[in-house]
C-alpha cells in the first residue's frame, strides 16, 4: 500500500484530473492516467516532504465555504476600490504574528490570502513565525490581524493539528 | 450564432448571459486596476479579481453552455479552474518578492526592510 501508493489521495486527484482532461473513460487513456497518477505520487515521495495529516473534514468544508464566501465579498471591494474616487489612499503592509508552523498548512493559508484580492502575501520569516502581508484597503491593522488570525489561522491549526 | 446554440432554451440562455457579463466584467476592472492602481504591490491585487470569481463565472457559464448544447456534462472547465488556483498564488508570490527584494536592495521609502516588525 505504502510503497505502491505513498499518496493516494494525490494519485486519485491526478487520476481524475486526467480522465477530466481526455474527457473519455475508455481503458486505453483510463491505463495511461494510472501509470501517470504512480509517477505523481513516487515523484511526491521522493521530494520526502512527509504526509500531512489532515483531521476534521466537517471544518475544512466550513473553511472551504468560507474562503469562497470571503473571495466574492473581496473581489467587490476591490472592485469598488479601483473604480472609486480613492483608488490609492489606503495601501500598505502589515506583520501579523503567526501560530502556524506545518509548512503545508502555511501553503494553504498563502494561497487563501494571495487568491483572495486586496491581500497579497509577500514574506514570510520561518525563525519567528512573522508574515508580511499586503493589503489594498489598509484602514484598521487590528482588523486584518484578527481575520487572518481568526478566520483561516485557528481552523488550519485544527485541520493540520 | 449557430443555430443550435439559438435554439437554446432562455432558461439556460439568461444565467449564462449574466455569468459571462458577470466575469468579463470583473475581470475588464481588474484590468482597469492595473492602470489605476499607482504602486506596484498594490497593482498585484487587480489581476486577482479575473483570477478569482472572473474565472470562476466564466467557466461557469461554459460549462453550463456546452452541457446544454451537447446534452450532456461538460465538466473539464474544472481542470482549468484547479490549474489557475494552484498556480497564480505562486506567481503572485513570485513577483512581489521579486519586487520587494529589489526594493530593499535600491532602499526604497515605505518599504519593510524585514517580515519582522522593526
């Protein structure tokens, strides 16, 4: 199980990408996204970044939700950012203090604030834990602090615990 | 407009009407954003509004329009969708830090010199 499939949970998600992608469930290209899908997952493998253990699915679809909720609301603001009158007068950076350690779920939470508009992650300091963020309507620091600190840091720390 | 595709029930029609206008629309002002916008970490920001729900309702309203007119499920705008979400976060990424390395090396004004606070 280990050896054939390290990650098979990957090795599906490549699969299905595949089959997506040739559109068609015929043996011949369905054989073909297998061999792809054991490659993906030895290449995963060998790169040894371990397997994240992954806990409390209810709270990574509440997460998930979320995310997608805050993204539609953002994408307003900044929508009427650009197009205001005020354009430029609020952006600018932050340092938020971060719990979270587990590169994977660093990862995840890099990619929620960088699809998000209006926060942009720019660095991250692995010795202290601090991330500079950007962000485009930068009225209370506070705020922001507590969103990310709140909203997506607290639920990762459970999900990757 | 082919035939097939004016033959299209309004009930299909009208949701992928507004789903197309919808995400041009929001991508056209993420576009816009990039004029508007005066700094470089703040014109990062823009293009995310096509990258987000502007893809999102573009695909959408594709998947939604060859379902109907082939009668069956077109899915693989998913793959496109997974593609750009696991990708843009780490170009976006990319260039601010390339951005910002460059910044601290020529010493900008209101530039952090370090993720950790001073």
């Amino acid at each position: 199980m280990t050896r054939l499939l390290p990650h098979p949970l990957i090795s599906l998600g490549i699969l299905l990408l595949w089959l997506l992608l040739n559109q068609t469930l015929a043996p011949g290209p369905a054989l073909v996204g297998v061999a792809v899908a054991l490659f993906g997952g030895w290449t995963l493998a060998l790169l040894d970044q371990g397997r994240p253990r992954l806990r409390r699915p209810g709270l990574m679809l509440r997460l998930a939700g979320q995310v997608l909720l805050d993204i539609a609301q953002s994408n307003l603001t900044v929508a009427r950012i650009i197009l205001g009158r005020r354009a430029n007068s609020s952006a600018g950076f932050i340092h938020i203090p971060l719990a979270l350690r587990d590169p994977q779920a660093l990862a995840v939470l890099a990619a929620i604030l960088t699809a998000t508009p209006g926060s942009a992650w720019v660095e991250y300091d692995a010795e202290a834990g601090w991330l500079l963020l950007h962000v485009l309507d930068l009225d209370d620091e506070e705020v922001w602090i507590r969103l990310v600190k709140d909203r997506y840091e607290r639920p990762l720390l459970e999900i990757f615990a | 407009m082919t035939p097939e595709a004016a033959a299209l029930p309004w009930i299909v029609v009208v949701p992928v009407c507004l789903l197309l206008l919808i995400g041009a629309g929001l991508t056209l002002v993420g576009a816009f954003g990039l004029l508007r916008l005066n700094s470089f970490y703040a014109r990062v920001h823009a293009p995310t509004l096509g990258t987000s729900y502007g893809m999102g309702c573009i695909l959408l309203a594709s998947m939604l329009f060859f379902s109907a007119l082939g009668t069956r499920l077109v899915i693989h705008e998913i793959a496109i969708g997974a593609f750009v979400i696991l990708t843009t976060p780490v170009t976006l990424m990319l260039v601010a830090r390339a951005a910002m390395h460059r910044d601290r090396l020529e010493g900008q004004r209101g530039v952090p010199q370090a993720a950790r606070p001073d």
